[in-house]
C-alpha cells in the first residue's frame, strides 16, 4: 500500500527543527524517541484530516487520518506519562489548526496567514520538547520558538518570492527587508551566534532572487539552509 503523504515538502523541517532544538535546549530523555514519531505521526494525520474539510473523497481521507492518528496518539502517550502537563501544548495548537482548516475549506492553502498558522503550531513543538526535558518553560525555550517562528516566517517570504509572487516587487522589498531586519534584532539582543544562523537565509533571498531555479532546486536549498540553522542555533544554545 502507498502512503498518502503531505505534498507540503518544506514543512518537514518544521516538524523536525523546532522539535529537536527544544530537545537540546531541555535536555534529552528517551521519551523525546516516541514522542518526536508521535509528533510526526500526528502531522501526516493532520493533512488528510485538513483535506476533509473540502467535503471531497471523505472515505479515502478519513482512512488515512485514522491510519495515522492511532498509533500518533499511542505514542504520545510516552511523554504524557512523564509529564501530563505537556497536553497544554497541545491544546495551544488547536486554534492555529482551526485557521488552518478554514483555508482548507475555502481552497487557500497558500494563503499567507495560513502559512503563518502554521509556522507557529510547528513551533510549539520546541516549546513541549524543551518542557519534556527539563520540566518547565525557560526563557531559552521561548528563545527556540521565536527563532523558530523568525527562520520559517523568513523561508515563507523567500519561497514565495521564487514561485508563486516571483514578479511582485513589493514581495521581494517585504522579503530583503525582513531577513535584514532579524540579524540585527538578534545582535541587538545579544545573541550573536544566533544572529549568524539568519546570515545564510538573507544570502539566499538576495543572491536568488530572479534566478531561473526550478521548485525542486529551491526546496533542495531550503534544506540544506534549515540544516545550517539547526547547527549554529544548536550551537547558541550549547552556549548558553
């Protein structure tokens, strides 16, 4: 049987950036291993379960959310055993689920404000993982999610200025002022090494910019841009 999987390619390294920066940031322990499959799980589930509210081929998309959501909540179970306050997180994501299902039901999935929604339920992740860890929210854990938030706000603006808005010149000026503007807001904040991690994202939306590169070239960057993030904020948060 084939999986039905997200086409969304780039939210991959949502599910997995944010997650794994709250893990260092908390600390790891063994139930971050079902907890993060879990997670995963949960995030293929949420896109056929988004796909219901387009009142089309509900049968075949109501089997796969249940394929998913089963073994997504069995495993998440691990870290609630450890520590049943981690559920709040969960219930913070709900409202940004219920956004992005009302766009799922209008056909706006590229809608702005729709990617926004989304950016900010992947990043609470980092916020349970941290709290998994370590057992409470540090000011370091809000610095993982804000950053988190600030590198794929900045990677939506970058994509769009390559496919979608390619010939809107008040998206590119949107995007080259924003990955400007967060170096420096990091810098001013003392965070230099995370100040760095932003470096490679404004190369990119400025050097790219106009260049004939295919989606699939553009997601291969993005890529590897997330890794670069992932190490230098790693290394931020070692640190500290």
């Amino acid at each position: 049987m084939k999986l039905f999987l997200p086409k969304q390619h780039g939210a991959w390294a949502m599910v997995i950036v944010p997650f794994w920066l709250g893990a260092i940031e908390g600390g790891f322990v063994w139930q971050h291993i079902p907890f993060f499959i879990g997670w995963l799980l949960l995030y293929l589930a949420t896109y056929p379960m988004l796909l219901l509210f387009k009142k089309k081929k509900i049968p075949f998309y109501t089997k796969w959310t249940f394929y998913y959501m089963v073994p997504a909540v069995l495993l998440l179970l691990f870290p609630l055993f450890k520590n049943f306050a981690i559920i709040y997180f969960g219930l913070l994501m709900i409202p940004f689920f219920i956004i992005n299902a009302f766009y799922s039901a209008k056909n706006k999935e590229r809608a702005l404000m729709n990617d926004f929604s989304a950016i900010f339920a992947f990043s609470f992740a980092s916020l349970a993982s941290s709290f998994l860890g370590v057992g409470k929210v540090t000011p370091m854990a809000f610095f993982v999610f804000s950053s988190s938030v600030l590198f794929f706000v900045g990677c939506t603006f970058y994509v769009k200025t390559m496919i979608r808005e390619r010939k809107n010149v008040q998206y590119k000026w949107l995007s080259w002022i924003y990955h400007i503007a967060v170096p420096i807001l990091w810098l001013f904040l003392g965070y230099w090494i995370a100040a760095i991690a932003y470096v490679p994202s404004l190369l990119r939306a400025i050097g790219f910019y106009g260049k004939p590169l295919s989606t699939k070239q553009v997601g291969i960057y993005e890529i590897v841009n997330a890794a670069i993030f992932f190490i230098i904020v790693a290394i931020q948060l070692v640190v500290n």
